[in-house]
C-alpha cells in the first residue's frame, strides 16, 4: 500500500475492511483480554486506498 497510494496501512485496518466487503478474514490468535477493548477504526483515506 505504501508503493501505490504513500499510505501506511496497518493489517489491522486491511481486515477491517475485508470484513466489511464480505471477504474471508483468517482467524485472530491474538485476542483481547477483555470484552469492552477498544479497536481503532479505519480512516476514510485509508478505506479509499
């Protein structure tokens, strides 16, 4: 992503939109410790790129 659009985007944020287009997202092995973690949400630059 960095080479096509000068955007750093995390593999967070890649499945997050994946997710959100309907597209299978592997399995998370590193879950959250608690039930109420707060997850950053994706920019809309970012979902544009």
């Amino acid at each position: 992503m960095l080479e096509q659009t000068g955007l750093k985007v995390s593999s967070r944020y890649i499945a997050q939109i994946k997710k959100k287009c309907g597209l299978d997202v592997g399995e998370n092995f590193n879950l959250p410790k608690s039930k109420n973690a707060r997850q950053p949400q994706c920019t809309p630059e970012k979902k544009e790129a």
